[in-house]
C-alpha cells in the first residue's frame, strides 16, 4: 500500500529529528531510522495499530514520545502528523478530510 505524508507532516518530521539532533549529536538519525521503520510497518500492516479517534489511526514511536497519525483511504496510507504524545493533543484534528 502506498503511504504519503501531507507536506505538514513532513515538516513536524523534519523539525522534530532537527530539535533531537539539538539535543544530542546523532539523536536526530536514531528517530529517523524509528521514523522509518513505523512507516514500513505501517506499510506491511496498516489496521494493526489502534484507532486515535475515527478514521485517524495511531502508531506509537519506542524511544521517542512521539506518534504517527494516519488516515486510510482507498489504497493509500496518507499521514497527517508526527506529533508528540504529550504537547497539544488535538491540533492536528482540523487535517482530517471528511470521506
């Protein structure tokens, strides 16, 4: 199944690896690789994680206190936003597109 990321996704992606390579040097590419690997396995098996609220689906990063939230529709996967689990739970609501 083909998955995307909306562009603001990619931009929640791309500043969350820049904010832990700021932390500590290489911390960035250890939540890239656990990026990648969420977007594999969301790949392989897109109705094995657990629904965040109808039709978002969530998957829960290991290392880091991040979640990937994704809607499916047709056959593609498109991600509407890497967030932290803790920090403004519901800003990203307003990116799901009604069916």
């Amino acid at each position: 199944m083909q998955l995307i990321f909306l562009a603001l996704a990619r931009n929640e992606l791309a500043e969350t690896k820049r904010f832990y390579n700021r932390q500590q040097q290489g911390l960035g590419e250890s939540f890239q690789r656990e990026a990648e690997t969420a977007v594999r396995l969301i790949q392989e098996r897109p109705l094995a994680w657990q629904v965040e609220i109808e039709p978002v689906w969530r998957f829960l990063f290991d290392r880091f206190p991040c979640k990937m939230l994704y809607i499916i529709r047709a056959e593609r996967i498109v991600v509407i936003a890497v967030a932290h689990q803790h920090r403004q739970p519901d800003y990203w609501v307003d990116r799901v597109i009604p069916t």
